[in-house]
C-alpha cells in the first residue's frame, strides 16, 4: 500500500458540501457518501481532524447587513456549525470510525469541550476529531478555525476541499473560460494575489505558522484520498515552491 504523505491533516470542508444540490440545509446522502470518502482517507492511516463550515445553515455578515447584531448572528452562526459537526460525526460512526466532536462553545450534553490535549490524543488513537463552533468568537470564519487548530494540533497540511472547483485560478474558472490553475502558489502569492482561498486572517495564520494548503475538487469519488496519498491533483500552497 503507497504510504501517505502527511502524518496529520485537517480538512476543512464548507457548510454547503453538506447540503447536496439543494445548496442550504443537511442532505444526509450526501453526508453519508463524504463520509464514506472519509473513512477511505481514515484508513491510509493519517490522522484527521474536520473543521466543517455552517454556511448552508447561516452566517453572521449577511445577518448583520440586514440589521441584526452582528455579535449575536455570529454567535449563531458557529451553532450552525455545531449542527453540521453532529450529523458528521454520526455518519462517521456509522461507517465504523470513532470519532469526538469539540466545541469551542461549551455544551456538555452534546459535544466535548475543546480541550487541545485530549484532541491530540484521540487523535494518536485514530480517532477523527471534528472541530465545532468555530474559534467561540464572533467576527471569525471557519477557515480561520482551520487554520488556528491546525496550527494548535501540528497539523502539515490543510485540505480545503471545495465544490467543483479543482485548484487555485488566476480569474474564475466558471466565469472564464481562460482562467489558468496554479499547480503551486506560496502564501505570499496567495495574499498579494488576493486569491480567494481562504479569508485573509487565516492565510496569514497558515502562512505564519507554515502550515501548507491544498485545494482540491471533492466532487471526485477519491480525491481526498489521492491527495492524502501525495498526487498532485489541485493546488498546493507551501512556503516554499
Ligand atoms: N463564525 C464565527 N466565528 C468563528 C467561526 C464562524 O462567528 O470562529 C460564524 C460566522 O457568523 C460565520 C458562520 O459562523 O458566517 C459560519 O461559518 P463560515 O461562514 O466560515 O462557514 P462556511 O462558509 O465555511 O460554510
């Protein structure tokens, strides 16, 4: 069996890889069948955190444009997410691979608080650890998270798993037909390119703490694990080039 490239990695996966076609909501087949990817990636023997969005359920910004407090809509934003981690984690544990949801808001009765240190060992277990409620702060997205506790866990890379989108262009791909992908960019070219990977603060944090990014099409049956597995299907983000 070919070994994987990374020891660790965090997949950050948005709120809408959960909704399926209808694009808001919880699809539970679609669910289950990312779930089942997963469980293939799992059994590389790489250790993974989740950090999942919540963006198919609500976010804090569109709220607090219309009028809502934006502290309070971003607070119930990183609900959301904890909605998305809990239906995760079922199908997960349903195709057989133990698995912990962490809040970063406490809520005993569902979830395990985020405790960095027992992430890390149920992490050392093989168990997957999906990262909820966001960072507990509003004004903060979920790509932020990702970077934040892929930092905290020593992760090596991040995979930002997109919907339809197969890597990093220089114009929209959908929009334009002549749009180039990067096979590989540095931070640096990520932030002064302001290529929309991630929001800014957590392409800083992942530049600042070296952690490398990789985007990639998980609309493909395999491609998380082709990733895992070194292939270079997307693009991939390093410090170096
Ligand atoms: N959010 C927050 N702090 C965080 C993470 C998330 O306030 O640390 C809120 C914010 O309102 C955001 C919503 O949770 O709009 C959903 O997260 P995000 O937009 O990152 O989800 P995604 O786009 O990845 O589905």
């Amino acid at each position: 069996m070919v070994r994987p490239k990374y020891r660790r990695v965090l997949i950050k996966l948005s709120g809408e890889a959960l909704a399926g076609d209808k694009g808001i909501g919880i699809d539970i087949p679609t669910v289950q069948k990312i779930a089942r990817e997963i469980e293939e990636v799992h059994d590389t023997g790489v250790e993974i955190a989740l950090v999942i969005g919540g963006g198919n359920l609500w976010r804090g910004e569109p709220a607090a444009e219309v009028g809502m407090d934006r502290v309070q809509a971003d607070y119930t934003g990183m609900l959301g997410t904890v909605m998305n981690a809990l239906v995760m984690a079922d199908s997960l544990k349903q195709t057989g691979v133990d698995t912990r949801v962490q809040t970063a808001i406490s809520m005993h009765q569902v979830a395990e608080p985020y405790v960095r240190g027992r992430a890390l060992r149920h992490l050392e277990k093989g168990r997957i650890v999906i990262f909820a409620a966001g960072t507990g702060s509003p004004y903060f997205s979920t790509d932020t998270t990702a970077a934040l506790r892929a930092a905290e866990i020593d992760a090596e890379a991040i995979l930002m798993a997109k919907n339809g989108v197969d890597g990093v262009y220089n114009a929209d791909p959908k929009k334009d037909p002549k749009a180039i992908k990067f096979e590989e960019l540095t931070h640096v070219e990520v932030i002064h390119k302001g290529l929309k990977i991630m929001d800014s603060t957590a392409a800083t944090l992942s530049m600042d703490n070296d952690i490398d990014l990789v985007v990639f099409n998980m609309n493909e049956h395999g491609n998380i694990k082709k990733v895992v597995l070194g292939e270079n299907i997307g693009t991939t983000v390093s410090n170096k080039k």
